[in-house]
C-alpha cells in the first residue's frame, strides 16, 4: 500500500534500519503497517486519483476531550 507521511517522525527513528521517509515524502508498506499509519493520522494513502506531486494534506487534529477540572 502507498502512502505520504504527514508528520516527520522522531530523530533517529527508523524501519528496518533505515530512516524514516520525511514529511510529505511518498513509501510503499505493507498494507497492515500502512493501514496502521494511515489510522494513526501519520499518514494518507495514495491512490491513482492522488497524484504524489499533490501537497500533503492538513493533519487530523485528536478528538480526545480533555477532562474538565472538577468543582469543589
């Protein structure tokens, strides 16, 4: 499965000894590690219709809430 990273990952992070590719940057993974990424935000599919010369997309942001302190 293509993919184009949306984040740079951490220095010194690697796969299968070699660096990551840098953000915007397209690789080809196999689809259960891409599906990973892709789910994770850190990554988009590319397809047919999704030209590698196309910007990267925005980063989803988290939908996780924060807890709201309590009231005493």
């Amino acid at each position: 499965m293509k993919i184009r990273m949306l984040v740079d990952m951490p220095e010194g992070a690697a796969r299968n000894g070699e660096p990551w590719p840098a953000e915007g940057d397209c690789v080809d993974l196999p689809t259960a590690e891409a599906a990973h990424l892709v789910a994770s935000g850190i990554a988009e599919e590319v397809t047919d219709a999704a030209p590698a010369e196309q910007p990267p997309a925005e980063p989803r942001r988290s939908r996780r809430k924060t807890p709201e302190p309590e009231e005493e």
